[in-house]
C-alpha cells in the first residue's frame, strides 16, 4: 500500500506484518496494481515503478509525469496510468517501455482506468470521461455532451465525454460487460 511518507509497503496478508518497503521520492496515493507476482504502482514523483511482489526488488521503473496519483490498471501484458500532464499512458508490463499515450483535452487524468472488452475507461479532472481502444486505435470520435442527449453511434465509439466521471465511468464499465453499447436516457 501507498503512503505520504513517500513509500510503499507490502504486508503479509495473513499476519499484517511487514514483508519489504520501498522508498519512492514523493507521495504514493497510487493503490498497487498486482498480476503475475509483480506489484505495479504509480508515485506523485512522477514515475510507475514494478517490483517483484515477493521480494521487493525493483524490476523497473518509468518516468511517464510529473505525477502518477490515479491507481494503473495492468491487462493482457499493458500498464494503463493516468498523469497529472493530460495523458494516458499504455506501458509494457515486462519492461515498462510507453507503448502508446492519449493526450486528453488539457485536463488530468484523474480516475484509475479501467478496462473492458479492449477498451480504457477513466475519467478527467474536468469531469469527462474517455474511452479509448486498448490498443489506441482511435477512429472518428463523437461527443456525448450529456447522459441525457442522443447516444453515440456504434461504429464511432472511440471517445466519450460527458460531465460526470466516478458514477458514471462504473455504469459505463458495466455497460460495457454485459454488451451494451449505447447509452440510455
């Protein structure tokens, strides 16, 4: 788990123990993300760090931001983290490389992704959220100003905005997995 303190601790889930620490340069509020034994988490130090989940040891670390608050979410072998520079990035898990970045409209990327069917949710410091192939292939993109207005079409469905972003991006991740592509008055 994250701290203040600038570090990040791992804990022994059956005693609360204290199994390794790591000392970021600035405040981690990043929740760590875990898959196949490697803990990935972001730092307000601006970088996304990997570490092995039994060990500690640092595996690699990127510098993406000036800071990386929102929790990453880490599918199918990519990293998705959202930065204070209105970007969100997709890193390779193995080696932390960029894979591709989403520049948003000058605002922050404020909401951990979340991903669904191959496509990135998250939400913005403006209150928008977007949707973006998982593997960044943006096509024509059509604006939603409202969840009150007319639905985006199907074959434009790339980028979503709308004014509101923590409920709304959990009802548009649910949408999603039950395999509707529209949204309803």
């Amino acid at each position: 788990m994250g701290s203040d303190d600038y570090y990040l601790y791992a804990l022994d889930a059956g005693t609360g123990e204290e199994k390794w620490n790591y000392r970021t340069d600035s405040w981690v509020y990043s929740s760590p993300a875990v898959s196949d034994g490697i803990v990935y988490v972001g730092s307000n130090d601006g970088y996304m760090y990997a570490f092995d989940a039994e060990t500690g040891d640092v595996k690699w670390e990127s510098q993406i931001s000036n800071e990386v608050f929102p929790s990453p979410a880490v599918t199918d072998g990519i990293i998705y983290a959202g930065s204070d520079i209105f970007y969100l990035y997709a890193l390779d898990a193995e080696t932390g490389d960029v894979k591709w970045k989403y520049k948003t409209e000058g605002e922050w990327v404020s909401s951990s992704p979340a991903v669904v069917d191959g496509v990135v949710y998250v939400g913005s410091s403006a209150g928008h959220v977007y949707a973006i192939g998982a593997m960044n292939t943006v096509q024509t993109s059509t604006e939603a100003t409202s969840p009150s207005k007319q639905p985006m079409n199907e074959e434009e469905e790339t980028t979503l905005k709308t004014p509101a972003f923590g409920a709304i991006l959990t009802i548009a991740c649910m949408l999603a997995s039950i395999g509707l592509k529209r949204m309803r008055k």
